[in-house]
C-alpha cells in the first residue's frame, strides 16, 4: 500500500517542516500587500535573513541570537528596499526583481567574507524540536503538528494574532485602508508613507526570521548561495492563494508543503510518475494561484500601485 | 597571489574593457618577464561545497609550481560560459581548464576562434572536435558510481540504501545508473532507493528527504547533490545512519555518518595539465582518469564497519583496476 499510515504521517510531518519558513515569509507578505505594497523583494528579504541568522549564530553560538540576527537582517533589508518603494515610490515589480538579484550577490560575497567555512554549530534541539505532552502521540497528525520546531509554534501564533489585529484594531483599519485607497486615506490624514514603510519593515522581520528558520532549524546552522531556492516567490503566491487572510495562509502554506514534501516522498514510495512532474507540483499550485485567485475582490485594491498624491 | 572574481563582476569588468579597447586605450600587450597567465572556471563557489573547492585547490598548486599568473571565475553559469572564456582567450590567457563537463559546448564553439590558447575540461568528455587546443581530463564515472554502490551496499545491515541525488540531469541518471548496478554487483537483494531533490543547493530539502528514507529503513546514504549533500550528511548524524562522502575525504567534517569517501586526484589531473602546457604537449587528447592510474581512489580507513567491509572494496576496485571485472 502507497499510501499507509506511517507514510502518510511522514509526509505531512516532512511538509509542515517545509510550510513554517514559506509561512512566516507570507504572514510578512500578507501585511505588506494589505498596505498596497505587492513585495516581491521576500526571497531576497529571506536570503538576507538566512545569511544573518548564520553570522549570528556563529557569533554568539547561540542558535536564538542567529534566529534574532536573522529576523533584524530582513528588517534592514526591508528598510533599504521600503525607501525605494515607499519613500522614493519606484516601481515595485521592478525594485523587487532588481533586490532579488542583488541579494543573491550580496549574501554570496557576504558570506566569503564574514563566515568561517568550518565553522560547528552546537546543538540546536533547544530552537529545532518541541514536543507538546500528550498530542505529540496522537496517529498520523500527531508528529506533523505537535512535534515541531518552536518557531512554527510561533508562526501559528502568529496568524492568529494578525488575523485579530487586521480585523479588529485601529492599526488594522489603517493598513487597509491605505491598501484598499491610499488617496482617500491620506485625505483622512494617514500617513501611506509612513504605514507602507512600517508594513515593508514588518515583512522584513517576518522573511529575515523565515531565512533564519531555513538556516538554523531546517538546515543545522549552515548557509549557502542561493539556498531559498524560490521559497520567496512561493511564499508570494501562498498570499494571493489564501485570498489575504492570515488563517488560511496557514492552511495554504502547510498545502505548499505538501505538494513540496510530495515531491520527493512520492519518489520515495515509488509514485509511477515522472520525478520531474513531481517536482513541479508547487509551482504549478503557484501558477495556479497567480492567474486564477490573483484577481479577487477580496484583494487589496490598490495593490502594486505607488501612492502619488493628488494622482488617481 | 590569486585574482578571484564572480560571474557579476566579470560582466561589468568585461564591459569596461571592451569600452575602453574600443577607445583605443587599451591594448593586449605582452611583456617578456610576464608570467604565463591561466584561468579556471568553476560552476559554484570555490569556497563552498565538495566539487570546486579542491578543484580550485589543485588549480592555485598547479599555478604556483609552474610558475603561472592565476585566474578565475567561480559561480560561472553554461550559458555564460562563451561569453567569459572568449573574453579570457581574448585578453592572452595561454590556458584555460574548465572544471565541469558542462561547459564542453562552450569550449568547443569558442576553442576554434582561438587556436593559441589551449582549452582543459576536467570531469568527462567523449569526444574533443577534433581540436589540437581542447583537451580533457576525464573522470570514468560509471567506474565511480559502481564501486560507489557497491560500498554502500556492503556497508548496509539492512540491505536498504538510498541515493539523494540533486537535478535530474543526464550525467546524474548516468551515475545513479551504475550506482544501482554497483549496489546490486555485491548485494543483489539490496533495495535502493532514488530521490532527486530537483535542487543543488536546497540543504532543507536533501535534509527532510534523508530522514524521511531513513525512518523507512534506509541505513546507508549516498549524498549525490553537490552544495545540499550538507542536509544529507546532518540527517544521517541526527538519525545514526551512514553516507558514503563524495569527491573528497569527507570524514573530518562528519565523522558519525561517514563510511568512507571517494577521492577524485585533482592534484594529479591539474599537475598533468600544468606539465603537459609547459611542455607544449597539450594536443587535444582526453586522458581517463581512474583506478588504474590513481585518478580516484577510497578514502580508507573505513569507518563504523567491520574491516572485512574494506576489504571487499579494496579486492573490488584493484579488480576493476586490473580489467578483472567490468562495470559495464
């Protein structure tokens, strides 16, 4: 049988593992195109966040200072690339694009010049693993859910916690509102300015603390050029996919992993289909989710868009 | 001293040297006290990994025993590959040594507009166009791959190995091919599973598909994934199964998982090219490199199993060595 219990278990085990960095560079996402800015600078933010975390880590052999490390490198990234888009108002496809490439140079000469190629990480169980009492031995979802790192914990926290502030808060209101209508909410005397900035620097958080997750948790401490691997532009779709609300970002993200952890379980448990087909999986879900659920009503309406004032 | 430079960096530096040679500012001007210059190009990192490093390792011990003014390209993508090595051929560079196979079309396309340079791919090449000024020194690897499986099938109690390879590229089937026929030469029971990551570079993936094989039984990995073999080799260390390392004596850097390794002899296969180019017998040959010429080797001792497993792996490759035994 294919598709037995233990099997089962692995896989959805392998793709929550593989959902928590794509979920915290999403929630990051998320806020930012609330806010009208469509980032598509995360999986340069990540790469930063990847590097930093490393540096961190080998700075302090401390795997929660890299986690903290990596978190403010994408926040630094994020500032860098927040006074393009939200201050000098550049084009957002274009900037993004152009800090994807950028990054992956930066990070790859960083990375020669500030890490020790033999460098050891210690244990890294305290950041990589926790078990919760009890739930952790329940079939099947047991060891996909309740036996994860502290991070995805935090992640869920999260979503939770945005998908309340986006709803409910002030704050909330005013990031959609400078998302849905920067004009009218300028009228009212909102800063879009300030509000597009701050959401960029949040996203920068988030996908710095994603990349370090994919350093530290998922990769024992160790970095190297290029190593998102197009989780950025994923985490992006997971967005657009889960129609800009946190819960289902969490669903959608842990569906991404599926089809990402599908890939290779599937080679494992001898699926008769071509590895190549397989491997495509997230991606096709990605162009799925891009040409069907880009254009939504529940979208932010002035997503993508430059806040010009006195422009329409 | 040696003069390092990244794709990126070449692109704009080419560009202002075409600039500025149009404007007649420059000029390819060779002074006789001048140091022959050669010049590698390596498809990742020379700093990262287990394929470029001590390629470019072999390449700088080459240089400085003959006396060359070393250069290089390192993250220098196939496509780009013409591009850089016309602009290479174009400036004087005596030598160039590509080290992949993957750059032979470049060479082959480019050698011929500069017959006074010669052109050295290291890794494999069947055939070299005919041209006195692209040679190669070519690793057999379906030999690689089959005492590469045959030592991880010896090695394995379980008789349940697995192969995390990286793309899914013809060389790579090619050697996870007789990977399998090495595998099955010795334990023809053994059950070997293949998984290509579709990533040289994702350590998280090689990772989780490692400790997925493992938790299905797999006792014996073999990394086959270039920069992500580093997930294989910490899944193996987490959950105390073993990898065969690759290209280089891997043992130091993970000394729970690691059986044994193979050696490719870079420093031979360089020196020969620095000796042979200093001699002017550079002349479109392909030498093979393999167990009957110390092309690559095992790193021994072997470790975490019984001796006697060595042992068959040593009688196997001196057999091979010896035409005793065909991989074919």
């Amino acid at each position: 049988m294919l598709f037995d219990p233990i099997t089962i278990s692995l896989l959805l085990a392998a793709a929550v593992r593989l959902s928590a960095p794509m979920l915290l560079a999403s929630l990051g996402e998320l806020v930012s195109e609330r806010a009208g800015v469509l980032n598509i600078g995360l999986e340069g933010l990540m790469l930063f966040g990847a590097f930093g975390a490393v540096l961190g880590l080998q700075e302090s052999n401390d795997p929660l200072i890299g986690l903290l490390s990596g978190a403010l490198w994408g926040l630094g990234a994020a500032a860098i690339l927040a006074l393009a888009v939200a201050l000098l108002r550049a084009d957002q496809i274009v900037i993004g694009i152009g800090f994807n490439i950028l990054a992956l140079g930066a990070t790859s000469l960083l990375r020669q010049v500030a890490l020790n190629p033999s460098y050891n990480a210690p244990s890294l169980r305290a950041v990589s693993l926790y078990r919760i009492p009890v739930l952790y031995h329940w079939p099947i979802v047991g060891r996909a859910f309740f036996m994860q790192s502290p991070v995805f914990y935090g992640a869920v926290l999260l979503a939770i916690l945005l998908g309340l502030m986006l709803k409910y808060t002030r704050l909330g209101l005013i990031i959609r509102a400078v998302g849905e209508g920067a004009g009218a909410a300028d009228a009212a005397g909102v800063s879009v300015t300030v509000v597009r900035f701050g959401a960029m620097a949040f996203t920068g958080l988030c996908a710095g603390l994603g990349g370090g997750y994919l350093t530290i948790v998922a990769s024992g401490g160790v970095f190297v050029d290029n190593m998102t691997a197009g989780r950025g532009y994923l985490a992006v779709a997971v967005v657009i996919f889960s129609r800009w609300r946190p819960i289902w970002i969490l669903a959608a993200s842990i569906l991404f992993g599926c089809a990402d952890a599908l890939q290779y379980q599937g080679q494992a448990i001898g699926l008769s289909i071509p590895p190549p087909l397989l491997l495509m999986s997230p991606f096709v879900l990605a162009l799925v989710a891009w040409v069907l659920m880009g254009k939504g009503k529940t979208g932010p309406g002035e997503i993508g868009l430059p806040f010009l004032r006195g422009q329409k | 001293m040696t003069y390092s430079i990244d794709r990126r960096r070449f692109v704009g530096m080419a560009l202002g040297t075409a600039v500025l040679s149009g404007a007649g500012f420059g000029s390819a001007r060779a002074f006789a006290a001048d140091p022959t210059e050669v010049a590698g190009l390596f498809t990742g990192s020379v700093t990262q990994g287990n394929w470029d490093p001590p390629g470019y390792a072999a390449f700088t011990a080459m240089a400085k025993k003959y006396n060359f003014k070393p250069s290089y390209v390192d993250n220098a993508t196939y496509e780009a590959a013409p591009a850089i090595l016309r602009q290479m051929a174009a400036r004087g560079v005596k030598m160039i040594i590509c080290h992949s196979s993957g750059y032979s079309a470049a060479v082959e396309e480019v050698a011929k507009e500069y017959p006074n340079t010669q052109f050295v791919i290291y890794s494999y090449a069947s055939d070299t166009a005919g041209l006195k000024n692209y040679s190669a020194w070519s690793v057999n690897w379906d030999q690689y791959g089959f005492v590469t499986g045959a030592a991880a099938a010896v090695s394995s109690k379980a008789k349940h190995i697995a192969i995390i390879a990286g793309e899914e590229i013809p060389s790579a089937k090619r050697a996870v091919e007789f990977t399998i026929k090495g595998a099955k030469s010795v334990t023809p029971d053994i059950k070997v599973e293949t998984i290509y990551t579709g990533s040289f570079t994702d350590i998280a993936k090689a990772k989780e598909i490692a400790t997925g094989v493992i938790a299905r039984g797999v006792d014996v990995l073999i990394p086959s994934a270039d920069l992500a073999d580093v997930g294989t080799q910490q899944a193996a260390e987490d959950n105390q199964a073993f990898t065969i390392g690759s290209y280089m004596d891997q043992s130091k850097d993970y000394p729970d998982a690691v059986v044994t390794s193979t050696v490719l002899n870079f420093n031979k296969a360089y020196d020969q090219m620095g000796q042979f180019f200093t001699e002017g017998k550079l002349n479109g040959t392909i030498y093979t490199m393999d167990l009957s010429n110390d092309g690559w080797t095992m790193a021994t001792p072997f470790r975490h199993v019984d001796a006697s497993v060595q042992a068959r792996i040593v009688d196997l490759m001196s057999k091979i060595a010896k035409n005793q035994i065909s991989v074919e």
